[in-house]
C-alpha cells in the first residue's frame, strides 16, 4: 500500500507543523518523525487505525498521534489521508470529496 494526502490533508499537515514550528521546531520535527512512523505502519496495516468514533458507520478510520488526528480511507493499494485535525477539534462528517 501506498500512503498518498488529499490536497486537504497535506495543507492541514503542514499548517500543523508550522504551527509547531513557531514555538519550538524540535517539538515540530518530533511530530513529523512521530507522524511519518504511523503513516509507515498505515501502508503495512491500513485496517489498523481506529473507525472514527463520531462516525463509525462511514467508511474512514483513524489513526492517532497526539495531539492530532489523522483520517483516511482506503482505496484499492493506496491510504488517502483526507483530514489532519488537532485533537480538540470535533470533525464535520466526511463528504467524499475531499480533494482526490
């Protein structure tokens, strides 16, 4: 499997990691490495994140590295990254068009 981001997902990821940044950019580059180690497991396992607890009868999972949360869907050999949100933000439902 391959791990491939929406358009969406890779500027919330990266916006993330400015953020970061800003404050203290070793925190930031612990993050990355900490996000790029689950995004590795994802392409070995992709069943292994979690069903989104607020939606579980939609067809994406999650994977969580704190304090974010990561949501994708599987499609054929490849892991769509679809979202990337800070963890105390309350995810709006999926509309499948999240920029593939």
């Amino acid at each position: 499997m391959k791990v491939r981001f929406t358009p969406s997902g890779r500027l919330q990821l990266l916006t993330a990691l400015a953020h970061i940044q800003r404050d203290d950019p070793a925190a930031a580059r612990k993050m990355r490495h900490r996000a790029e180690r689950s995004l590795r497991r994802l392409a070995r396992h992709p069943a292994s994140g979690r069903l989104i607890p607020e939606f579980p009868d939609l067809p994406y999972r999650e994977v969580v590295v704190p304090p974010y949360r990561f949501f994708y869907r599987v499609e054929g050999k490849s892991v769509w990254v679809v979202a990337v949100w800070h963890g105390a933000q309350v995810p709006n439902e999926p509309t499948g068009d999240q920029g593939v």
